[in-house]
C-alpha cells in the first residue's frame, strides 16, 4: 500500500475545496457607445453613424445622435420601465413617437402620434394621433404585431399590418411573416445565428422586429429570393466591432461598433 505525506493529503484537500468554492467569473457587460452603418450601393457607399448618450450611472438610453439629421430621446416611468420614444427630425421638422401602454411588464399597446415642429425653435405646433400597434406574447416573447393607423382625420380606423414571430430556445428570432391586411401581399423572412453577444443585449430597448440575444449570421427572404449572409470580427468580450453583411458576393452594409463597460 502506498502511504501518502500528511501534507500532501492536506494540500489536495484544501485544493478539491477552492475548487468547488470558487465564485464564478462575472460576466462582462458591454453597452454601445458609438455605431457607424456604411451602405455600400455599387461604387457608391453612404455612412451612418449614431452616439449612445446615457442617463448617469446606468444602462438606460438618454438619447441617440444620429448623423441624418434627428435624434432620438426616451423616457422612462417611476419604475424605470420605457415610457416614451420621441424621435426628433430635424431634417423634415417632425416629430415622430411611440408612447408605451403596460400590462405588467410587458408592453401590450404603443401608441404612435406625429407632431409638426416648428422651423426656428423646433417646438411642437400640434398632436396628431396616428394610430397604434397591439402586441401579442408567448411568454416574454412577441409573437404577432397587429398595426392600425387612423385616416381621415381621426374618423377611420385601418389595419394596415400583422407580423408573426417564431424564436429558437435561446430566444433569437428565426422566422418572420409580415401580412398586408390592405394589398394581401405577403413577406417571409429566417433568420439563423452565431453564440456571440448582441450589441444591444444590456440594453433596455423596444421591441422592434428583431432579437438581441446572438448576433446574425443569414437572413433569407423568400418572396426576392435574397439571402445574405453576416461575417462578424469580435472583440475580447465576444461582442461585435465589424458586421459585414453581404448579399450574395457583395457587400451590402457594414457594422462598427465601439463600447464602454457596464
């Protein structure tokens, strides 16, 4: 029988110990600071780009630069919950928003209203109800978008679009079927995805067709029979800093990311 020193015994106790004992390593938050979208046309390319600003010692979005001309500001209610979106355009003196109706936690009606700005102070000169959209859950998920948009000087009330959508187990949105109620016409879209983290994953965003779980990888559209693909360059953390997103063999848009730590 082999006999073994005390201290041997005694180290590989304490060893089995710190093992089973040791915390397990934080996970690292990254929130965007900075995003620049390049859309490539041929020979001809435009770039985009938008400023994360946030409100001072949390992950909530204060408000969004953007370099075509608007910027967008939330709000938030006593709970921290997302109350309102305004989306200033300067360009065009609108102000489009989305003001958001709770069921709990969940967001089950946004309400859309328009307002004319004015061309010097860029005040808002009236309030004009545009309609709203109705969100149905499985869950914590979105799986149907039901949009209605009121004509007629408040007097008419249309269905104007249905979406559904279906997610796989990690919660990333793989399929997507837009229904025109007024033409009838159809748009099928899936979706499949990689194990890295989306940039917008800390963020506190509404829901607005897509998932912000792992990062695209294809996107195929049935009816133009267009499938792109998306070829990610990741940093230490796992998150994307370049997304190239291709349409066959030619770039279509790149994505540049740049983040601070939560």
């Amino acid at each position: 029988m082999k006999i073994y020193p005390l201290f041997a015994i005694a180290a590989l106790f304490f060893s089995l110990v710190a093992c089973e004992n040791a915390p397990e390593e934080e996970e690292t938050i990254l929130l965007p600071v900075n995003m620049t979208i390049t859309l490539v046309q041929g020979s001809f390319t435009n770039k985009i780009i938008a400023d994360f600003h946030y409100v001072p010692e949390t992950n909530l979005i204060d408000h969004i630069t953007w370099s075509n001309h608007q910027t967008h500001y939330f709000e938030y209610d006593a709970s921290a919950r997302l109350a309102v979106v305004r989306a200033m355009k300067v360009d065009t003196k609108v102000q489009e928003e989305m003001w958001f109706v709770y069921d709990g936690s969940l967001v089950e009606r946004v309400d859309l209203v328009i307002r004319n700005l004015d061309y010097v102070y860029l005040e808002p000169l009236d309030s004009i109800y545009a309609g709203y959209v109705e969100l149905e859950y499985n869950g914590n998920q979105v799986i149907r978008e039901s949009e209605y948009e009121i004509t007629d000087n408040g007097h008419k009330e249309e269905f104007v679009r249905n979406v559904s959508y279906e997610y796989d187990i990690q919660g990333n949105l793989i399929s997507r079927t837009e229904l025109n109620p007024v033409t009838g016409a159809t748009e099928h879209m899936s979706m499949s995805y990689d194990k890295s983290k989306h940039p917008f994953g800390g963020l506190q965003y509404y829901f607005n067709g897509e998932s912000f779980v792992n990062n695209m990888v294809s996107k195929s559209v049935e009816e133009t029979e267009f499938d792109y693909t998306y070829d990610l360059r990741l940093n230490e953390y796992e998150y994307p800093e370049i997304v190239y997103e291709k349409l066959g063999s030619s770039s279509s848009r790149i994505f540049k990311y740049s983040y601070i730590i939560q």
